[in-house]
C-alpha cells in the first residue's frame, strides 16, 4: 500500500513539473507574442514610409515568413523535448515497477523469516 501512495506522489509530482513547464512554454509564448506585435507594429511604421504598395506587400509576405518559420521551429523544438520527456517518464515509470516488484519480494522474504522465528 506504500509502494500506490509513493507511485500517486510520484505521479503526482510529475504532473506538477509538466504544469510548471507548460507555464513556462505559456509564458514564453505569451512574451513572443508581444515581441512579434511590436515587430508588426514596426514593420507597419517603416513600411508606411516606403514607397509604393508593392514594397509594403513584399514586407508583409517576409515578416509572415520569418514569423512562421519562427513557429515552426519553437513547434518542433516543443515536440522534441516532450519526446524526450515522455522517453524519461516511460525509463522512470518502468524503474519504479521494478522496485515495487523487488519490495513485494523483499516484504514476502520477511514475511517467511517472521513465520520462521515465531515456529522456533
């Protein structure tokens, strides 16, 4: 019965650490966001100055470029480090099933050495 509250403490605080990080990822992307209207908001100022549409059009269709190559990259940076996590959860949560399964054995050797030291 110690071994499920261990496992629901260890559970439980994985889940703590993957919202923390999420947060973190939230954060960041909260940050990007605003970088990337302040980038707009630039872009629109100089583009305004510049003249004829076709350099403003041009403008725009780079910035959207460069915006979602950025976003790709950060998307594909995020799933590599959650594959990387979930690799880790799966070596972590196998690990702990060993040890429950060397305590069971551990708690039933005792259990026999007991039994034995009460019948002598």
């Amino acid at each position: 019965d110690g071994a499920k509250i261990s496992l629901a403490q260890f559970y439980k605080k994985h889940h703590q650490e993957q919202s923390a990080k999420i947060n973190q990822v939230q954060k960041a992307s909260a940050e990007q966001a605003a970088n990337i209207e302040k980038l707009r908001e630039q872009m629109r100022e100089s583009t305004m100055s510049m003249s004829g549409q076709s350099r403003d059009l041009a403008a725009r269709i780079d910035e959207v470029c460069q915006l979602n190559a950025r976003h790709e990259q950060a998307k594909e940076n995020l799933h590599q480090a959650l594959r990387k996590q979930d690799e880790q959860l799966k070596n972590m949560t196998e690990q702990l099933a060993e040890d429950v399964q060397a305590l069971a054995a551990n708690e039933e050797q005792l259990r026999l050495f007991c039994q034995q030291l009460k019948d002598e």
